[in-house]
C-alpha cells in the first residue's frame, strides 16, 4: 500500500465519520470531503511536526551530553 493509499483510506475514514456525525445528509459529500481533507492536513502536520521536534530535542540532548563530558 502506497503512502497515497494510505492518506486517501484515512480521509475517506474521517469524511465517513463526518457524515455520520451530521446525521447521513444526502447532497453533503463534497462538503465532508473537504473538511476530512482539512483536517487529515491538520493532523499530518502535527504528527509529523511532532517527529521533528523529537529528533531536534534528541540531537540537542546528545549535543548537551558532549558539553557535558567537555566540562566535567
């Protein structure tokens, strides 16, 4: 499964769960399409804004371990 499957899997979920929630309107699919697709873009941000900040803390924690055996 290609990262473009997965993302389209995963807004088709959320545009699902969208139309559930408003009751199952007739007509709205592009409206719940749209919104599944703002929100899939919220969160891959977040997760992969996340990631970075992990691997930015870790590099800064190895390089603050190095000052560290500098100095003592």
């Amino acid at each position: 499964m290609t990262s473009d499957d997965k993302s389209l899997r995963e807004i088709r979920k959320i545009a699902y769960g969208l139309w559930m929630q408003d009751g199952q309107p007739d007509g709205r699919d592009r409206e719940h399409w749209e919104a599944a697709k703002e929100i899939w873009a919220f969160r891959s941000h977040d997760q992969t804004k996340a990631e970075s900040d992990t691997s930015e803390e870790r590099q800064q924690g190895a390089e603050m371990g190095n000052v560290r055996k500098d100095i003592g």
